[in-house]
C-alpha cells in the first residue's frame, strides 16, 4: 500500500476558457466551484494540493498555489511547475473542470503503480485522459525539454515517456467528463442530478 505521504496532488487551472467565457475552475455546480471536486476527490490520496494558476481568486481556497513557470504553454507548463514545486515522485496531476471525478478513480491509478511506468492515465470510452493521471517526478526534466523547444502538445510529451492508460470501469466513465461548452456543462449536470 503507497502512503499517501509520498502523493502530492496538482489542480492545473489555468484560467479563462474563451469557449465558456470565465475560468473553468470557479463555475458552479450544486453550489461548488468545479475545483473543489478535484479537491474533494484528492484529499483522502495525498499529502499536499498545489493549484497550478496565475489566478489569485484561488487563493480562497487555501491550499498552495503557484504560477506557470512558461506563460500561456498549456498543460505541458502546467505539469512540469506543479512537478517541479512538489517534494514528491509521486503526483496525481488533474484538471479543474471534472467536476464528477471521485477518490475511487484515482485510487485505481495509485493501484495501478508499478517500477516502469513514469506516467499512469485514465482511460475511459476509448480516449486517454493526460489530465486524470499519475505522474512520476522523474520526467519533469523531459517537459521542461519539451517547453525549451517549444513543443506544447501534451500528447507528444507524454509518448516521450513510459506510460500505461488504466481503463476505468463503465461505471465510472461519467467521473472523467469534462466542461470545455455550455453544451457539456448541462450535459455534466445531468449526470450530477441522476
């Protein structure tokens, strides 16, 4: 069994979605910021949470937050500053707009640990899930090479390093939706109200 001592969690918010027109992060449902449900869902796994975010508005939340340290590069950036700040190998790294995710999810990425794999993603419906993941600290140096040759798509990153996707259950495939339009956003709150 892995203490959770040597878990860090890592909420990439980072910032305004031009399709949805606000930050993600702080959109309501059932009278909760979409971030606090990462939150929700990792503070039973791990030690710290980092938020990862040049938006001050998250410091109400209280837990630590940092900025990029390569502005406006997405995720890539994202992954390797909350890396970069954790004091651990292990770190589950999500986004702030899966408001359905849950600690049984995560679980089963800690679960699915073992000495090779650097990067274990969830993997629902067919499609890999880079932002429900668990990363090792050992490829922070890989991103950060990615960013200096201004490389930003997630996806290459990743398939630089070991990775193994965990295919998630049908039961839990609500639990990686995410909200990038007001389309997805009603069909999120649909799940959330069944």
């Amino acid at each position: 069994m892995i203490d959770k001592t040597n878990i860090t969690g890592i909420i990439l918010a980072g910032g305004k979605s031009s399709r949805m027109g606000s930050d993600k992060g702080l959109l309501m449902l059932n009278d909760k910021p979409f971030i606090q449900y990462s939150i929700d869902a990792l503070k039973p796994l791990v030690s710290e949470i980092i938020i990862v975010s040049d938006t001050p508005e998250y410091d109400a939340f209280g837990l630590k937050r940092i900025t990029d340290i390569t502005k406006d590069a997405g995720p890539v950036s994202g992954i390797y500053s909350g890396l970069e700040a954790s004091k651990t190998e292990l770190n589950l790294i999500l986004s702030c707009d899966i408001p359905l995710i849950t600690s049984e999810v995560l679980q089963q990425l800690i679960d699915a640990i073992d000495d090779t794999s650097e990067i274990i993603q969830a993997e629902s419906n067919g499609k890999s899930m880079p932002l429900i993941a668990l990363y090792k600290k050992c490829i922070k140096n890989t991103f950060k090479s990615f960013l200096e040759q201004d490389e930003r798509r997630l996806r290459v990153a990743i398939k630089s390093c070991n990775y193994k996707n965990v295919v998630l259950d049908e039961a839990f495939q609500n639990a990686t939706l995410n909200v990038n339009t007001k389309e997805e956003f009603k069909q999120i709150e649909d799940a959330y109200y069944d």
